[in-house]
C-alpha cells in the first residue's frame, strides 16, 4: 500500500515540511497579515510547478534506465550463453546504445528541464518582489504594515 512506501527519511522529510509550513504561516500572520495573503498566493503556485519539476526529472531518468535494464536482463538470463560466445561486448554495446539518449533526445529534454527549472526556481524571487512591493505600498499609503 502506499503507506507502506513513506517511512523513514520520507516521512521525516514530510514532517520536517509540514511543521515549518504550518510555523511560518503562523509567524506571518503574526507580524503582517497583509502580507502573508500576499504569499500565500504563491504557495500552490511554487508547489505545483516543483512538484512538476520533479516529476520531470523523474520521468527522463526512468525512460533510459527501463531500456538500459533490459539488455541487462536478456544478457544475464543467457548468461552461460553470452560468455560462451565471447557477446560480453555486443551486449554492451546494446546497453549503452539503448540506456544514453540520443543527442536530439538530449537536446529536447534539456530545453524543457531548463524552463522547468528556471520558472519553478524564478517564482520564489517573484515572491519575494511582491512581498516587497505589497508592502512599499502598505507604507506608502500610510497604512500598518504589521
């Protein structure tokens, strides 16, 4: 089941995120609740676009390592068969043909992991410029910015 999968570090991890989540929702409100809306506007945001940076990096790496694994596996169920015939390099040569994309594949991928990455790593600083510019105009107008 999929409890089953989460122990551990995992669930450490998740932990550790939801308890600072839930901390420095409450400090902001504290100080500012004017900017805190202001954040948190960009929460589902920052998340979903990590969450399909992550899901991205994922799927390249499984794409090549499914190929990869299996020349491996036909190669070590006709083990004796392999070395018999000296096919140690053949098979090899398959592996590593079928696990490393080709150049056009590696172009194409890191195009789009690059504008992945970059919007998903951009908005936080996005984030912060508008914490800024919520509050240069809290303070323009003379308001609490507390």
């Amino acid at each position: 089941s999929s409890l089953e999968t989460v122990t551990g570090a995992q669930l450490g991890s998740m932990l550790e995120a939801i308890c600072l989540l839930v901390a420095s929702l409450v400090i902001a409100f504290m100080y500012s609740w004017k900017l805190a809306l202001v954040n948190i506007c960009f929460m589902p945001i920052i998340v979903a676009s990590s969450a399909l940076q992550m899901k991205h990096l994922k799927a390249t790496n499984d794409i090549h390592e499914v190929a990869g694994s299996q020349v491996v596996q036909e190669s070590l169920n006709a083990e004796r068969t392999v070395f018999s015939l000296g096919l140690e390099d053949h098979f090899y040569q398959r592996f590593v043909e079928r696990s490393a994309p080709n150049a056009s594949e590696r172009l194409k991928d890191a195009g789009l992991y690059s504008l992945v990455h970059g919007s998903a790593n951009s908005l936080s600083y996005f984030q912060i410029a508008a914490s800024f510019y919520v509050g240069a105009l809290l303070m323009e107008q003379g308001l609490d910015v507390t």
